[in-house]
C-alpha cells in the first residue's frame, strides 16, 4: 500500500516540476501560478531542477532519521524547538524581504496612509478594519514619510504577524496528532504553502488575516477536543471578521461549532458568544464614528461572474471572462496548482485510503463544512486585478486546507506515511521558496507585471488598476522614463478610454518638457480612435496654442504655423489662433497674408487689442499709414501696451 501511494506522490511531484519547467520555458499570463522561474536566471532554473531531484531522491530513499530526531527534539523541548524555529522565520523573512511589491492594492494603502499621516484623507478601514488599523499603527510608530521607509514598517509588522503565525501552527499541530512524527511534519506543512509570502514584507494587510484564520482553526479544534469555552471561539471568530469580511465565509463552520455546543450544554455560551460578537459589532461602528462609509470599499461593479457579457458599462469593463470561459477554468488552475495542490493530493491520498470512516470524524464534517463556501467563492468570485494580482486576498484561507489535508492523511498511521508526506512537504515548500525568491527581484517583479497585462483574462479595470500600480512603482523609484510607453500600451489596448491618453500625455509632458511632436501625436491617435468631448478638444486646442508659442519665440516659424493652424482646425472659431497664424506671415514678410488674418480675428473678435494693433502694424508696412494708425489707436483705446507706447513715441 505504502509502496503505491509513493509512486503517486512521485507522479505528482513530477507534474509540479514539469509545470514549472513549462512556465520557464514560456512566462505566460495563462501560466501565472507556475511561471516564476520564468523571469528569474536560468541558474536558478538549473538549481531549482537540481533540489527537486535530490531533496525528492532524499525523502524517498533516506531512512527517515533526521525526522525522527527532530520530530523527538520538538516532542521534547517544545519551547527550545518553537524558539529555533521562529529565528529561522526570521532570518528567512530578512533574506526573502520583497523588493518590489507591485501585487494587489499596495499603492492604494501607501497613499492611504500616508495621506491620513499628513491629515489630508481619513484612514479607510475598507473591508479590514484591524488589519487596517494594525499596519498603520506601524508606519505611526516609525513616521514613514518615504516608499523605503513604508517598506520597512511593512516588513517590521508582517514579521510580527509571521511570528505569530509560526506559532499557532506549533500548537495546531500538537493539537491535530498525538504521534511525533506527525505533529512535525503538520507543522511543516502548515508553513511551506505559498501564503507564507504575506509575512515577508508584502505590503498589503493580508499577514493579519492569514494569522487570524490560522487561530481559528486552533481554537475550534481545542473546542472540538473540549478543551476550551466556546465563547473563545466567538471571540476568535469576531476578530478574524473584522481583520477581513471575507473570513466570513468561514460563518457555516461557526454555526456548525455553535450547533455543537448547543446539542452538548445548552444555549448559555452560544448566547454569551453571540453578545460577544455583537458588542464587538458595536464597539467598531463607534470607534468608526458610525461612518459606514471608510468601513467597507464600495465598487460600482458586482464581485462575481457573469454567466454571458455584460452590456453595462462597469460590468463589461471589469468582466475579462464569463463563467463557462475557458479562461475562467485556467485562472482556476492556476489557483489550484499554485496554492492547493499539496493539500488537494493529500486529501485526495486520504479519501482513497479510508474514504468511509474519514467522513464520520467531527474534524472532517468541520473542514468541509469550512472550506466548502471557500470553493464556491473561488469559483464564482470576480477577481478585480485578475487571480495573479489578487492571489492576496485569497491566499489567507489555504492554512485551513493545509492543516486539514495533513490531518486526514496522517489518520491511518498503520500504512507508515511519512515518506508520502516528506515528498508533498518538500516540493510545496520548494515551489514557494522560488515564489518568495522571485519577489525578492524588483525587475523579475516588473517583467511579471507585463506578462499579465493580457486581455485574455484580465480586465479594462485590472489592466487599468495594474498600469497605475506599475506607474506609481516607477514613479517611487525615480525611473520616470517607461511610464509613458506603459500608458501608450493601455491606450492600444483600450482605445476609447481617454484616462490612458491623458495619463501618456502627462507623463510625456513630465519627462520630455517641450516635446510637442509627440504629445501631438498620442492626441491624434486619441481623436482617430475616439469621439472626444468639448473639454478634450479645448485641452487640446489649449496645448496647440502653448505649442505654437513656443515655436514662435524660437522663430521656427512653420512648426508655429502648423500648430496654430491645428487649433483652428478643432476650434475655427479661435480669434487668438487667428491672430497668431497671421503673426506668424508678418514674420515670414507675407504682409498681405497677415493682414487678411489679422482682420478675421477682428471679425470674430471686434476687441481684440492685439488684433487691432497687429493690423495697425501691417497696413503701416504697405504704405497704408492713416488706416494702419486708427487701428493702432483702437488697439491703445483698449488697454494694448504696445499700441499706447508706439503712440506715446510718435
């Protein structure tokens, strides 16, 4: 028996490697849970290949002692094992500090909160209030005022959270097993998925669910055991509500924890918890002065796939797919491959083995009854960013998949399944180690965030919301120069979308200062593919003018000509434009040109001064001086400086 569920683990470890050598070979955004390597050296490559068969070779072959002995060194200084393993969390944190966090809606929080610092916005708790509140507590402490200082605070408070972590895993797995061996390896289990990234730096708020969940699944199962109130699980429960709304999926399993109680000892703690949970309700409506508002984030778009396109405005920008999309079953693939599929086979192993008896424990029927709304979710749920930049917001739910994959599995202890585990522990821990190494390279971090900018599946919305993410990176960095290029890439993308010209535009005007040529040019490309409105046109008519002034004082005179003439092409009715073009044929001594400009920019604009007195000017070159001079004193009678001092000079 042992001997086939080891053939089945080495298939499956050698699907993983095979999968990541497909992403080496081909960095994709339909392969984005095992592309990584991809966008690293090929000399990681090579060593990742190397691990995997030596490590693989390893657990299979090696006789087991190294885990025994370490399995007998935590069984029997638990405190000493705990303590080494925390400095060893620690120390990899600090090596695998993320360099560049471009994933999810970090940029939204630095800005956030350092708005909020400044006292210019409120701080938006949105769907995590203590979440919320616990990093910036943090960037309070260190007064964060620059992205590299954010980025510590970051660090410093995910570290804490990662600690945490570590620690709820060593009770949960002497709480999941009796056996030695069997608590070890649960609890490497529990901390090789690849979640672990949220507590190296990641600049999000997702560390504090992952921690909160994570007690969770210890508290319900000491109360399982009977070893704790229910009211500790109401309480826990609460708090992991409030790090995130989403852990309310979790609310079946509550209710079937509070059934168990209630068949057990009657209603008292299930009330008294329910008072708990209601008044810590209370107590956060007040602390939020009652605001709803910076209490959830509103989007004017619903959150779940659409069975067919939308013809609504919001929902077809933020819909990549439908639901029976094809793309739709690759995302989830690679929800699966990149963070379930340790857990999966796991269960899998163990369905297979005792598929009957497994379903009357308590642990089991409390799993399932757990993860269950997890995979509705996962399945009908919208991602905003698209699932690779929004793998953060459900990434914090996978420790209960893992603590239950490796309790069942270890159920039939008779069939020796150490060896299968060591393999499932050792390829997960492997492929999340390349995850947190690729994060720790700011330029792997960016050509990623190329590679998933693909209408295929990722939305106007996401690929919007990952362009400005990407810019705001540049930005930070001071590389001011791509930013541009990546707007322009939008704008082919989604040619009637005016925020990606004028993103393009600004940037082009922030970086190369009078390089009219070529915002002209992203304005003509936004008019051909476009109808714009009265307020772009004046924009534009605005800048050709700017344009032509600038050519004028340079003396390029046939530049200043084709950008006045451009306004009037927008705006024929423009008297300054005009007026400019036939400044432009006095220039170039083309009087009689000039004169017949001058005086249409009278007709449309019988006051103009400058008009009148370039007029003036003109009629005085050909010789018509009584004609000339009354438009010159028209011009003074007007306020025009340089007509009342001509005058004052004759």
């Amino acid at each position: 028996m042992t001997n086939k569920y080891l053939v089945a683990s080495i298939v499956f470890t050698l699907l993983l490697v095979g999968l990541h050598v497909l992403g080496f070979l081909e960095p994709s955004c339909l392969n984005w849970g095992f592309h990584f390597l991809g966008f690293l050296p090929t000399e990681i490559f090579f060593i990742y290949l190397a691990l995997s068969f030596v490590v693989t070779l390893f657990a299979i072959k090696g006789k087991g002692t190294f885990v025994s002995t370490l399995a007998s060194f935590m069984e029997n200084a638990p405190l000493k094992f705990l303590g080494i393993a925390v400095v060893l969390f620690v120390a990899l944190s600090f090596l695998l500090k993320i360099e560049a966090p471009m994933w999810g809606d970090g940029s939204f929080i630095v800005r956030n909160f350092s708005e909020a610092l400044r006292g210019i916005s409120p701080l938006y708790l949105r769907n995590e209030p203590l979440s919320t509140q616990y990093y910036f507590l943090f960037v309070t402490l260190f007064q964060t005022t620059s992205y590299a200082a954010f980025l510590q605070a970051f660090w410093i408070a995910t570290v804490i959270t990662g600690i945490g972590f570590v620690i709820v895993a060593f009770y949960l797995s002497r709480n999941l097993t009796e056996e030695p061996r069997s608590k070890l390896l649960i609890f490497l289990l529990l901390c090789s998925g690849p979640y672990m990234q949220l507590f190296f730096g990641y600049v999000e708020t997702y560390s504090m669910v992952a921690l909160s969940v994570s007690l969770y699944v210890l508290v319900s199962i000491l109360f399982l055991k009977r070893k704790i109130s229910f009211v500790w699980v109401a309480l826990v429960f609460f708090i992991q509500g409030v790090s995130h709304y989403l852990t309310m999926l979790f609310f079946p399993s509550f209710m079937f924890l509070a059934y168990k109680e209630w068949k057990n000892n009657g209603l008292q703690n299930v009330t008294l918890g329910a008072g708990i949970i209601g008044a810590g309700i209370l107590m956060t409506l007040w602390l939020a002065d009652f605001n709803t508002y910076v209490l959830a984030s509103a989007a004017p778009h619903k959150h779940y796939l659409s069975f067919s396109p939308s013809t609504e405005q919001f929902e077809s920008e933020s819909l990549a797919y439908t639901f029976f999309s094809l793309y739709h079953v690759i995302d989830i693939f690679n929800i699966v491959v990149f963070f379930a599929s340790g857990g999966l086979f796991l269960l899998g192993m163990a369905l297979l083995r005792d598929r009957f008896s497994l379903w009357q424990h308590q642990l089991t029927r409390f799993f399932s009854i757990a993860l269950l709304p997890v995979i509705v979710f996962i399945c009908f749920v919208k991602f905003d960013l698209g699932a690779a930049k929004d793998w953060d917001v459900i990434a914090p739910l996978f420790s209960m998949l893992y603590a239950f994959a490796g309790w069942a599995y270890l159920q039939r202890t008779e069939s020796n399944p150490t060896r299968v585990l060591n393999v499932v522990i050792i390829i997960t821990m492997l492929n999340s180690l390349v995850w947190c190494y690729f994060n720790t390279s700011a330029e792997a971090g960016v050509q990623r965030t190329y590679s998933l900018l693909d209408k295929r599946n990722l939305s106007q919305f996401g690929h919007y919301a990952a362009s400005l993410h990407l810019a705001q990176y540049y930005h930070q960095v001071k590389n001011n120069a791509p930013v541009a290029g990546l707007w322009q890439q939008y704008s082919r993308k989604f040619p009637h979308d005016r925020r990606g010209y004028l993103n393009t535009i600004t940037n082009i005007e922030s970086i190369y200062h009078n390089d009219y040529d070529r915002v002209n040019e992203i304005y003509e490309a936004w008019f051909k593919a476009d109808t714009v409105d009265y307020a772009t046109i004046e924009q534009y008519a605005n800048f050709c003018m700017k344009a032509g002034n600038y050519f004028f004082e340079k003396e390029i005179m046939e530049k200043a000509k084709q950008y006045y003439q451009k306004v009037l092409i927008v705006n024929p009715f423009s008297s300054r434009a005009v007026n400019n073009v036939g400044s432009v044929y006095a220039m170039q001594d083309s009087t009689l040109q000039a004169i017949v400009h001058f005086r249409r920019a009278i007709e449309l604009d019988s006051l103009y001064g400058d008009a009148l007195y370039n007029l003036g000017v003109a009629l005085e070159t050909i010789g018509n001086n009584n004609e000339g001079k009354m438009y010159i004193e028209r011009a003074a009678s007007l306020g025009n400086s340089a007509a009342q001092q001509e005058l004052q000079g004759k």
